[in-house]
C-alpha cells in the first residue's frame, strides 16, 4: 500500500484494483495499517472506490476527523474527480444526468425510465482531455455519489469505460480505466484546504490516450 501523506488525522492512499475500500480483512483499512506499521490502529474508511477502481483515497485516523470528512462528503463539501478512459468519442464537455436505481440482488446500477422508490438523481460533468485509437481520455467531476455512478452513466450511453466487464461485454487486456485522480478537502483539525493530485500509472490504455 503505497501512503502519500499522513498526519496523526488522516492518511492518503493509493489504493489498488481489487480491493475492497471496506474494513474487513484485505480491505484498505488494514493495508494501510499494514503500511504504517500498527495492526490496532484507528484507520476508518470514509468515501468508497467501487473494489475495480484505483487511485487516491483518504482515510480518518481518529473518530473526530471521520465525523468532520464524512459531514464535508454529504454536504457536497469534498471534491472528488476521476480521469477515465472510454470507448467511442464523447462531446468535448458535458453534464450527464441521469435516474439510477440500484437491484442489490444483481450487485448492479440501472438507468431508471422514471422516479421511484430507491430511485435517485445522478449528475456527473467531464471534459474530454484526448482522442487515439477509439478511445477518449477523460476528466470527470462527480455532483452525485452513487455506486458504479460513472460505469453506468458511460455505459448507458455506448461509451464504456475501457476494461469494463460488469456494464459491457468487452474483451480488454487491463483492468477497467478508471482513476481517483485529486481529492480536495478542508483537512478536520486545520480547518485549512489541502488537495491532493496523482497522475495513472504508465500502464495501457492510460500510455495509450
């Protein structure tokens, strides 16, 4: 687990594909405790990564830092953006709003038709960053949180994420091509803004587009 900062409130990760974001055993809560050098201590998860996804996460390493970073995430406080790479060639910028509901026994995100009970409103802004080889670069500004919010809003639209195997039937050699790239808060015990940024690796299809 590889830490970018740590202070004795918080710590931020680089979390990897395939690993849950949840406290259990394997999760990022205790490879960061691995990674710090105490098994008992306080690392609490406070934002998800879908288990497939990548990048910067930012974990509370004490109950009042969890309260204030979890309170900054539900008043829309904690910026979050993603860089993703997509088949096909989105509009050079846009807003994707949609309706999603959740089937919690399929473990998947739908588009809904209309509202309804455990429907919810979904709103994302991206910028498209580069084209090559039928694959766009993009960079995406999440108004909403929901699960698997970004796969589905592309998906729904014929441009897949690359890598995507549970919202498309692809055959891509790498996992899917979605990357927490910044995250920008007001740290819980400064009360001052800090921002943290970090490019994907080299890897296909980022060395690609």
């Amino acid at each position: 687990m590889e830490l970018i900062y740590q202070d004795k409130d918080i710590v931020v990760c680089v979390k990897p594909a395939r690993v849950l974001s949840t406290d259990e055993p394997g999760g990022v809560p205790e490879l960061v405790r691995q990674a710090l050098g105490n098994e008992k201590a306080d690392v609490r998860t406070v934002h998800r990564l879908d288990r497939v996804v990548s990048g910067l996460m930012v974990l509370a390493r004490n109950p009042k830092a969890a309260s204030e970073l979890s309170r900054q995430i539900r008043e829309g406080e904690f910026q979050k953006e993603y860089l993703a790479v997509v088949h096909g060639t989105p509009e050079v910028s846009g807003t994707l709003k949609d309706l999603l509901v959740r089937d919690k026994a399929r473990k998947m995100t739908m588009v809904a038709t209309e509202p309804g009970k455990g429907v919810q409103e979904a709103v994302l802004h991206y910028q498209t960053l580069r084209i090559a080889e039928g694959m766009s670069r993009i960079r995406i500004q999440l108004e909403t949180g929901r699960t698997h919010q970004i796969r589905v809003q592309f998906s729904s639209r014929g441009m897949p994420l690359v890598g995507e195997r549970k919202y498309a039937v692809l055959d891509d050699p790498c996992e899917i091509a979605l990357w927490s790239c910044r995250l920008a808060f007001t740290h819980p015990a400064t009360g001052k803004t800090v921002e943290f940024i970090l490019e994907p690796p080299e890897a296909y299809p980022w060395t690609v587009c």
